[in-house]
C-alpha cells in the first residue's frame, strides 16, 4: 500500500452540514472557513438559499445556480487536516439534489435553531442518514436569542428526530443572559465578554465544577445552575464513545451561536477529533476501501455551465479509492467506454483550480459534453458499481410535450440532459410512450422550461395528470398468472424510468393500497433502490 495515499486518506475528512433553510448553515459554514483561514472576512460565503420570489424571477434562479456551482464543495485546512464540505440545498425542492449529496458525504452536521427546535426539513434529512448510518454532530445554533430549554430540546431531538445525543458541551444562559459555554469535554468554559457580547473569553479551565472560582466567575445562582444542569447531563445521558458515534449509534451535541463566532472552535476541534476519514463503500459485487491502489469514484452531482453558448457540464465525482490522475484513462463503467480528463478542477473555499491527482475524500469536478449521469462509476478497468442513489418517488407530475415541433432534436436533448442531471425524474407510458416529468417542487417545471429555452432553444408545454406516487415494481416471479394480470389490468398506468425500471404510476393512496390487496406478490416500493 502506498504511503502516500494512505496519508493523504488520513488527512481528509469530507462531511454535509444539514438544515431546515435559515437555521444557519451558510453562517455556520463561513465561521468555519474563517477558522481554516480559508476566507479572511465574514459575507465570503454566499448564501444558496432559493428564496419564495425566485418561482417569478428566472434570472434569479441563474444567479443561484451560478451561487450554487460556487459553493458546492469548500475546503479548506485545520490543524492538518483537509476538509471538504459539501454544500446541501435546504430547500424543499432541491432536497433530492440533498440526498445525493449526502450519498458522498462521510459525516454530517445538523444545525437546529434554538428557538424553532426541530424542523420539518432537518427531519427528513437526518432520517436519510439514520437509514444510511452517517455519523452525526449536532449543533443548536442562534443561543444568544431566547429559544427552548436546553434539556427539552434534547427530548425533542431524540424524539423526532429519533436520535440518540450526548451533550458534549453546555449552554449558560440564553438569549439576553447568555453567558457562554461549558465546555464538557474539555472541561472549560467560555465566556462572552465586553458590552455587546462580541468578545470572547480565553477558555478558562475548570477541573472541578464544585470549585469556588465558579462562582467567582458566574455569580452564585448561574453557577448553581450549571452545576444542577450538568449534574442532571451526566445522570441522563450516556457517555461520549467514538466508535458509537461513527456506528451513527450516538449523536454528541454542542451549543452556541455560529453568527457570533460561539462554540463554533469547540465544534470545530471535535469534528477533528471524532469524525471519520473517507469511508470504504459498497459497490453491487464488493466493498470498495479507499486505501486501495486503483481509482474507483462515482458522480453525485452535476451541475450545466453557466454560459448559455457552451452546452458543458460540470459532473462531481468522489473519488472513492486510489488515486485520481489527470490525463489518466479510467473506464466510464456504464458506457464501457475509455475517458482521460484534462483539465479536471479541485475546489476550494474561493475558488476551482486544475488538479494533477485527487485523493479518496476528495471531489473533482470534471468537464463533460453529455456522457455522465448521477450514479455513474469511474475505475481502472474494473467493472463495478457503487450502490445508494436512489431515486424518491417525486410529488408533482406532468405530461411534456414539444411545443415545436421543428426542434424536435433541441427538445429530446435537453429532456435527457436534464435528467441526466437530477434537475427531474422522467417517466416514458408503456403503452403510448408519451412522457411524463415527476418533481419534488413546483418550481423545478419552471426551472426546465427556462433552461431548455435558453440552453436548448426548445419549448415545452405541460399538462396537467391526476398521479399521486409513483411505485416502483418488484415481483419475484414474473411469469406468475398474477403478475401478468396486473400488467394487463394497470397497463395504462405503467411506465419505465430512465433506467428501464418498471413504475406504476399511482392516482391515489387509496389505489395503492388496493392494489396491494389485490396482487399481494407485487410489491410496490417509493424508493428506486429496493
Ligand atoms: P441557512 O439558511 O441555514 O444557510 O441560514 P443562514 O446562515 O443564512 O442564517 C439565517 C439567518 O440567521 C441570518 O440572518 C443569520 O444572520 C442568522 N443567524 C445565523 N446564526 C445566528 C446566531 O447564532 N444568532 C443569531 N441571532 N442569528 C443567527
């Protein structure tokens, strides 16, 4: 094994920072990167929030995307290490492009706000990386504002979010009485200091919380409080234990406040400590470890060119093992074709750069003409796949058509490009071959109408259809009387994903559920992995 690439896997930690939109993500991401000395000011980072007005304002969804291609991936250097953080879009209709991402992540933050507590779109992510055992930090945000009591905060992260924390620091105080951190961990505490709370104290540190400099230091009833608080914090909760945590068994947790640059370092200093190095991976025939000599990576991501006159695309690909080369010809898998990149890109926190060898962990970003897809596999010969992008059964669907027919040839293309991408799931009708997109928003129509005029010089109509989920179809026998009487009878409704899975395409819940009734050996499933 090279000493190199084993060095290089040792230094690397690549994670997701999740939350609900206006947690404070992007603060908390900036503050890290201020850390790293990857930026030298805050408001380097910029926001990739879609926000309500851009539904009208397509112009402003080319700016995002634009923002978004910018700070997809961001790394920077802390104590040695090289970390990447892979940006993940909180809004909800954007989440697919979430779960994918969070297919190339090794760990992940979740951020929850102090004052709104669990949310609806923390929810659904952390329960994709519960399902995939992803080690998780979690770190309560915005304490310099009034919010939740600390403690039912925590019953309410193991609750929803079906979590099982571990304090590993703790809030004294809130919102105006914030005072700062004790440190559980480390056994210190950090105090805010001067007249608007913008200072911060060296850590101070303190062996023994029955220690009289305690009181000194935060007044006789703050200091009681923490010491009943934390009293009650080692009764309740288990101890820290690493390898529990990157089982994804136990979750630690940190307060602080990430816009005011507090128990952001503690944060910071644990993910070092704790968090996992790049993970070995399941393909479909083996488990693929990173330390391994030849290259294997998988695209997570791809994001279209800015420039209209350009049709080139940036695919994201994480290198899974070995060592990626430029100028190397590795094995396009699902093509089984032979592909060499020149000019493939690093990121970094400001900007991308041309890479000569990338390492497991990390994420090139190479220049494509049409040849990738999302889940596609890169390797050295071998043939092989890496399992866990699925796709989500999406919630809204619509019929498209080519409203011009002169550009037939633009229309097709763009469709399949798009797709290609994950912009949307597309859906082809058995029997008449007519084609429908499925998407998690509304707005992601509007996003493929827009594009496909500008990039593609093509339109499209939509029209509306009644279909509520689409199911995936399994059946172990497929010659079964009963499997063909559900082809015969719900032909109409069936139709094929881009990678020719069988879908029935459901108007109801409640059809679903007869349908279950009625052919008990055909299962339905939500998810294209099953
Ligand atoms: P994102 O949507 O999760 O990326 O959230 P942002 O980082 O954009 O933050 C949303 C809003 O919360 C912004 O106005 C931030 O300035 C604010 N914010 C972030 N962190 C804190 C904090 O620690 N305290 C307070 N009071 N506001 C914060």
């Amino acid at each position: 094994m090279s000493k190199t690439l084993l060095k290089e896997i040792n230094k690397r930690k690549t994670f997701g920072i999740i939350a609900h939109p206006d947690a404070g993500k992007t603060t908390l991401t900036e503050k890290l990167l201020l850390f790293g000395g990857a930026i030298q000011e805050a408001g380097a980072v910029k926001s990739n929030k879609v926000k309500k007005s851009a539904t009208s304002d397509f112009m402003e969804i080319e700016r995002q995307r634009g923002i978004s291609v910018a700070t997809s991936v961001l790394a920077f250097e802390y104590k040695g290490k090289k970390i990447n953080i892979l940006d993940t879009p909180g809004h909800k209709d954007f989440a697919e492009d979430t779960f994918r991402t969070l297919t190339a992540v090794d760990s992940v933050i979740v951020v929850i706000d102090v004052a709104k507590g669990v949310e609806e779109q923390t929810e659904k992510l952390v329960k994709v990386c519960r399902m995939r055992n992803i080690p998780m930090i979690v770190f309560i945000n915005k304490l310099d504002r009034e919010g939740k009591d600390a403690f039912d905060l925590l019953d309410e992260v193991e609750q929803k979010l079906e979590l099982n924390v571990t304090p590993l620091s703790w809030p004294i105080g809130m919102g105006d009485r914030f005072k700062g951190i004790y440190n559980i961990w480390e056994k210190n505490i950090k105090l805010f200091s001067g007249e608007n709370k913008q200072k911060i104290s060296d850590g101070i540190e303190i062996e023994d919380l029955a220690d009289e400099s305690l009181t000194e230091l935060l007044g006789e009833e703050d200091a009681e409080n923490l010491r009943e608080e934390i009293e009650l914090v080692t009764g309740v909760y288990p101890d820290f234990d690493n390898d529990e945590y990157l089982k994804g068994e136990l979750q630690p947790v940190f307060f602080g406040s990430a816009l005011n640059n507090f128990g952001v370092q503690e944060l910071l200093n644990a993910f070092i400590d704790f968090a996992p190095n790049p993970l070995p991976k399941e393909s479909e025939t083996r488990i693929v470890r990173p330390e391994e000599e030849a290259f294997t990576g998988f695209v997570f991501k791809i994001h279209a060119n800015m420039d209209p006159n350009h049709r080139n695309r940036l695919a994201f690909v994480k290198v899974v093992s070995g060592t990626f080369e430029r100028n190397k010809p590795y094995l396009h898998v699902r093509l089984g074709k032979s592909m060499k990149f020149s000019a493939p890109n690093a990121f970094f926190a400001d900007k991308k750069e041309i890479v000569q060898e990338s390492y497991p962990g990390d994420i090139v970003g190479l220049h494509d003409t049409g040849n990738f897809r999302i889940g596609d596999t890169l390797t050295e010969g071998e043939e092989l796949n890496f399992k866990g992008i699925p796709s989500f059964s999406p919630e809204h669907f619509r019929y498209v058509n080519n409203s011009d027919p002169m550009k037939a040839k633009q229309f097709e293309k763009g469709i399949d490009q798009l797709m290609d991408e994950g912009v949307a799931q597309l859906f082809t009708m058995e029997y008449n071959n007519r084609k429908i997109i499925g998407t998690v928003g509304a707005l992601q129509y509007e996003v493929i109408e827009y594009r496909l005029e500008h990039e593609y010089n093509a339109k499209v109509s939509y029209e509306n259809i009644n279909i509520h989920k689409a199911c995936w179809v399994e059946c172990k026998d497929e010659k079964s009387p009963e499997y063909q009487d559900f082809l015969r009878v719900k032909q109409k409704y069936l139709a094929r994903d881009k990678y020719n899975q069988l879908v029935f395409l459901a108007d109801s819940a409640f059809t679903i559920q007869m349908t279950e009734q009625k052919y008990p050996s055909v299962k339905l499933h939500f998810v294209s992995e099953f």
